[in-house]
C-alpha cells in the first residue's frame, strides 16, 4: 500500500509514518523542510502548493497538518477544501487527522463538546474552526474523506499500549469513564483503519480502552 503523510515532521504525523512504515507501507513524506523520518520517498511542499499530479497513485493520503495562530485557523476550513478538490474524482482516500471538540454529545448530533460547559475557552477557536473543516468534508460526495478524531484528551507524551477502540460521531469514554487516547495509539489506529480501506466519507473517532 501507498500513502503520502502531509505534515510528516509534526508529533503526529511522524508518528502516523513510523506505524505505516513499520506496517510495510510505502510512505512518502510531504514536508516544508528536511524530513525527519524513516519515509522512503520524500515531496518537499507547502500543502497549498500540491497538485493531482503529486498525490497521483497514492493509496491513501494523511492530512495530518495543524495551524494554531488565530490567522491561520481559518486554514483547516481552506487546506482540506485545497485537498478535496485536487483528489476529487479518484479512489484516493483522504484521511484526515481531526479534532475532538465537535464529536457529538447526544444523538440528535445537535450539541457538540465544544459547546459543553468543561471544555476549554482557550481551544474554542481551534475547535470551531476544525469544526468548519469537517462540516465542509461533509458536503464533498466527490472524495473518499475519512476524518478522525482523537479522544477528549489527545496526550502527546502517552504510552503506546496497542489497545483502543474505534466510535463514531458521538463522545464516548472507555470502561474507567476517561476519553483518552495516546499520539502513539492514535497513530496506530489511523494507520489500521488506512490498512483496512473499508471507511469513506465519514467521522471516526479513536480513544483508548
């Protein structure tokens, strides 16, 4: 299998190449500067600058890119609709490393966890504005999108135990009542559900057991 990491120097992007690698897979790194991983080949592009003839032939491409300062947020909305157009038409699968915040808290998906009273004002506009990403996703019947979202806490420096589980759009804690989940078994999962091909143009969501 064949699939290209954008972002692939990033904590989860790296680790998101190291699994597809140590699965066997042929890994392209997309990055802005010198890679840093294990990747055999290399694209060295800004995400805006790629074309379909770039990501011609993958398998599967990771977007596993992330934008903090208030003037780039905008960018999860304006990055994704970039990719979406430019794989639009092929059987190229789009999985895209996304947030927590707007998993849903009831079935009527009519309230999010960023609209819940415990949720952190300061990461109200990163939510939002991945939010929007999503909500765009969801209107492109053209590309097989797959959008993942980590648990409520997506800890960096977590152990990789192998052991999650797999939900949907609703908030789900596991069997200590945590929503948890490692990068390490983040990575894991996203690569596992790559590897199965079966998800398309839908919201998973990863957390451990």
């Amino acid at each position: 299998m064949k699939i290209a990491v954008i972002a692939a120097n990033g904590k989860t992007g790296s680790l998101i190449t190291q699994e597809a690698v140590d699965k066997g897979m042929s890994v392209t790194a997309v990055v802005r500067n010198e890679n840093k991983t294990l990747a055999q080949a290399v694209l060295k592009k800004d995400i805006f600058e790629l074309t379909a003839s770039d990501l011609a032939g993958f398998d599967a491409v990771v977007d596993a890119v992330g934008f903090w300062s208030p003037e780039d947020l905008v960018k999860h909305e304006t990055s994704l609709k970039h990719l979406a157009d430019i794989l639009s038409g092929t059987e190229i699968a789009l999985f895209v490393v996304g947030g927590a915040g707007s998993l849903y808290m009831d079935e009527t998906h009519t309230r999010q966890l960023q609209d819940t009273l415990d949720f952190p004002e300061a990461y109200k506009p990163l939510a939002t504005s991945m939010a929007k990403g999503l909500a765009a996703l969801r209107q492109r019947q053209d590309v097989r999108w797959v959008y993942v979202s980590p648990a409520a806490l997506f800890d960096a420096e977590g152990e990789k135990t192998g052991d999650y589980q797999i939900a949907g759009e609703l908030f789900e804690t596991n069997q200590a009542g945590e929503s948890h989940i490692s990068y390490a078994d983040y990575a894991l999962g996203l690569v596992d559900l790559i590897a199965k091909g079966t998800y398309g143009r839908e919201r998973i969501s990863l957390l451990s057991k």
